[in-house]
C-alpha cells in the first residue's frame, strides 16, 4: 500500500537539482580529503582529523575514515542519498509500511541535519581564510547545501510526512553518528570537533552535550513538523503514489 505524495509539478525538477549540488559537494569534499589535498596543513605534532599521526601521515584509506566521522558529511550524504529517491523513486517515501516510515525519517532527517549543520558551523565553526577548491567545498556544504535543501523542502516537500514517530526515528542517525565519532575518537585520539573531546572535556560533558544537541533536534523537528502542517500542497498539485 502506498500513500499519495503532495507536492507539486516542479517537484521533481527540485529534487533533481538538490541531489546534484549535494552529490558533488560531498563527492569534491571526499576527493579532496582522501587525495592528501590539506596534508601539509596540519600540525605533525599530535593526531588530527585531518589525517595525519605523530609518525607521519595516515594512508588514504585511513584519511576517508576520517573525513566520514564529520557530521557535515553525514548530513550532506543523508540528503544526496534522500533527494536522489525522492526524485526516481518517490513511491519508497510514500509506502504506509516500515520501509515508508524509515525514508520519511530520512527526509526528515534530510532538512534536520543540513540545518544543524548549516547553523552550527556558520554561527560558531566558520574561520575564513579559505581559496581555492577548499573554498568552493566548503561553501557548498556549508552554504549552499543547506539553503537550498530549506527551501526546496518548503516549496516541494512532499507535504503530511511527519508525526511523532517519524520524528523519533529521525534520532537514529544523528546518534548512530555520534557513536561512531566517539568510538573512532576513542581508538585514533582525535575527534571531529572540539566539543566532542573525550580527553579535554571527560565524557559526562560530551554525553551531556550530545543531549542537549538532542533536545534541540527534537524542538526543531517539532517546529518544521508544525510549518509542514501550515504550507498545504499548491493549488493544482499532482498526486504522486
């Protein structure tokens, strides 16, 4: 049994455009990190994210484990992985099974962690000083991925997919990333961002911020869950099944 997805006629179009400039944001960012692009910059006197350890630098393979534990990257995948189905294979989302609620979770995780994403590391992660390849990878994960994924989620949808459970769901993949982040941490001492340091700040005080980044996850899938509700499909919409 499949649910009828509203959206309108320009839907697809959106979700095609979407799924392009997020696919080449995450695919130039994998490039650049696991050809050895930013080794050089880094600080050979301590382990890094960046890829490198006391002795010397990581290989590539070890650099593209590195480059998975941010979660930019989760965030921008989610929504190139999201938009790609919903733009060829739209009836996954609209199933009224498991499989349904698990895409619905996805999309909603789609707008949820790019926004995160988009918030956090322009108001408190940016530095500047970027050029170069560096510079465009950075401003389209940062940038352009998250806008254009709000907006395209605002004008297209599609529209009635959310409710509580979808909501909790949508929790999975947040916390299976911070799972990964510590663990990795845990092994190669060196983690995605400062405020994860297990070693710095003790792990009361990560496990402590990872609720409260929880919490806020759960209010503001709560507040696009009442925005969905305001915006009905466009006069006109077609019916997708």
């Amino acid at each position: 049994m499949t649910t009828t997805l509203r959206m309108p006629r320009s839907a697809p179009v959106l979700f095609a455009t979407n799924a392009v400039v997020a696919w080449f944001g995450v695919v130039l960012s994998a490039v650049l990190s696991v050809s050895g692009y930013y080794l050089g910059t880094e600080d050979l006197g301590a382990p890094t994210i960046l890829g490198n350890v006391v002795s010397g630098h990581d290989q590539w393979w070890e650099r593209l484990l590195d480059w998975a534990t941010f979660f930019t990257i989760w965030s921008n995948i989610t929504v190139a992985v999201v938009m790609t189905v919903l733009w060829r294979r739209p009836q996954l989302v609209g199933r009224a099974d498991g499989v349904g609620t698990v895409w619905r979770a996805l999309r909603l995780d789609s707008v949820l962690m790019i926004v995160i994403t988009g918030i956090v590391y322009n108001l408190l992660l940016a530095t500047g000083g970027k050029s170069g390849w560096d510079l465009v990878s950075d401003t389209t994960l940062h940038v352009v991925v998250p806008v254009l994924t709000l907006v395209v989620w605002l004008v297209a949808g599609p529209r009635g997919l959310m409710n509580g459970r979808v909501i909790g769901a949508s929790l999975v993949l947040p916390v299976v990333w911070a799972t990964y982040a510590l663990l990795r941490g845990a092994v190669v001492g060196a983690y995605p961002y400062t405020f994860l340091d297990v070693a710095k700040n003790g792990l009361g005080a990560v496990l402590a911020f990872i609720a409260v980044i929880v919490v806020v996850a759960v209010l503001l899938a709560l507040a696009l869950l009442g925005v969905d509700r305001l915006l009905p499909p466009r006069a006109g919409a077609p019916e997708r099944t």
